[in-house]
C-alpha cells in the first residue's frame, strides 16, 4: 500500500492526556509515568528519547493497548481505548497497531516469509491474501531476495527488518517500536532508521520508537524526552 493509499485520518492519530501509570500501593508504590501529555499525527516518525526507567516502554505500552493507564486517556483516531474491554484491545492491535520489539521474537525454524505470512494468520488475515501481503511487506524492507532464509541465516540487521515486515504485513495505521535499534551496529542501526522513515513516507505508516540515543532526533520529524516519567522537553 503506498501512501496515497493509505486511509486518511485527520490529526491527530493518537494522543495521550494526563496519562499516569502507578505500579504497587502505598509506600512500594512506582510512578512510571506521571500526568504525560502528547499528541501524534498521522505519518510522522516519533521518537520517546530517555534513559533507561525514564518511563519510555510504559508509555508506548500504554499507546499501543498493551497496558491501561491508572489515569488519563489515550485516543486513538478519536476512541478512548485505556478503557475498551480487553478483547477489543486484542482486536484494536490485531487490526490497526503493529508491534517491534527488541529481541525480534522470531520463530528460528520458519523462514522470513514463513514468520511474516505466520504473524498475518494471527492478525486475523484471509489464507488467500496472506502469500501477498507477505511478499510485498519483505520487499518493503528489502528482503525480497532472503525471504526463504531462517533467522539464524541472516544477519541481525535482517532479522529486524524480518521484524519489521511482519509489523507492516496486516497493513497497520501505526507502528510501535521499543527499542528496535539496541541490539545493533551504528550502521545496522541507521540502515533500520532508514527503512523506517521509507514505511512513512512511501506507505503512511505512524511510525513511535523508543531510544536511549540522543543523536535520534536528526532522524526522526519530532521527539518527546522523558525523565522519570515525565515529558521535559519536546523537540
């Protein structure tokens, strides 16, 4: 799906309003997030910037539905979703959300085509649109020619974009990504970036990551900066 046709949304795609998240009661009670407030518009790389414990993966978390804020809102396209039943989360993400994580989470025994055309039968995808949709997601990310090699055959700059494809596969609104560039090499890494920022502009994809790295803002359109929990500068 290119960017043209991707579906329209108006600003803004997501949003988070007074969002606070408190773990444990009493005096063992930890304030991940306190009152966070941000706004995410469609078709922009977005980075959380922070050291680690600043409250980054709690709050894309809390975005991507995976965890409920204990106050605040967050909107997505305009619905409140902290508050939906958990099987609507469950359907929000199988749907609209796609998810990266730091260890990639491939299965070892499948090959990359077989992990993205796996993830999209999970997703809820018909068996007769799954060989399509997984084709195109690994030529986005320039695997069209490993697509057949398992993940111990590829290098770790590969098994991310295997990662990365398997995100893109069900043709999400949005992506979330913790931390997708840790494990790798400053070129590996860049690389990474790069096919991020080719999903939004050629695709349409949303696009949230989070990084420790402070040279991610010459990469990204915009960057929210956390410290224990709070959002202390925009740029």
């Amino acid at each position: 799906m290119s960017a043209a046709e991707q579906p329209q949304y108006a600003e803004p795609l997501l949003r988070a309003e007074g969002v606070t998240r408190v773990y444990g009661r009493g005096a063992e009670a930890v304030h991940a997030l306190k009152g966070v407030h941000l706004t995410i518009p469609p078709r922009k790389l977005v980075a959380l910037r922070g050291r680690s414990g600043s409250g980054k993966t709690t709050l894309i978390n809390i975005l991507g539905a995976l965890d409920r804020p204990t106050e605040g809102a967050v909107y997505f396209k305009g619905m409140e979703i902290g508050g939906l039943p958990e099987k609507s989360r469950n359907e929000l993400r199988r749907k609209e959300i796609g998810l990266i994580f730091q260890s990639f989470g491939l299965v070892s025994l499948m090959s990359a085509y077989e992990n993205v055309e796996f993830g999209l039968r999970v997703a809820g995808v018909p068996a007769s649109r799954c060989p399509a949709y997984a084709h195109a997601a690994l030529e986005a990310v320039g695997l069209k020619g490993r697509m057949h090699h398992r993940p111990f055959e590829m290098s770790g700059g590969e098994q991310q974009r295997v990662a990365i494809a398997r995100a893109i596969a069900h043709k999400p609104s949005i992506i979330l990504a913790d931390e997708p560039t840790a494990e790798l090499d400053s070129k590996t890494g860049l690389h990474v970036m790069k096919v991020f920022r080719d999903l939004v502009q050629q695709e349409g994809i949303t696009i949230i990551l989070t990084s420790h790295d402070p040279a991610i803002k010459e990469i990204v359109d915009h960057v929210y900066t956390l410290e224990d929990g709070e959002i202390v500068k925009e740029d």
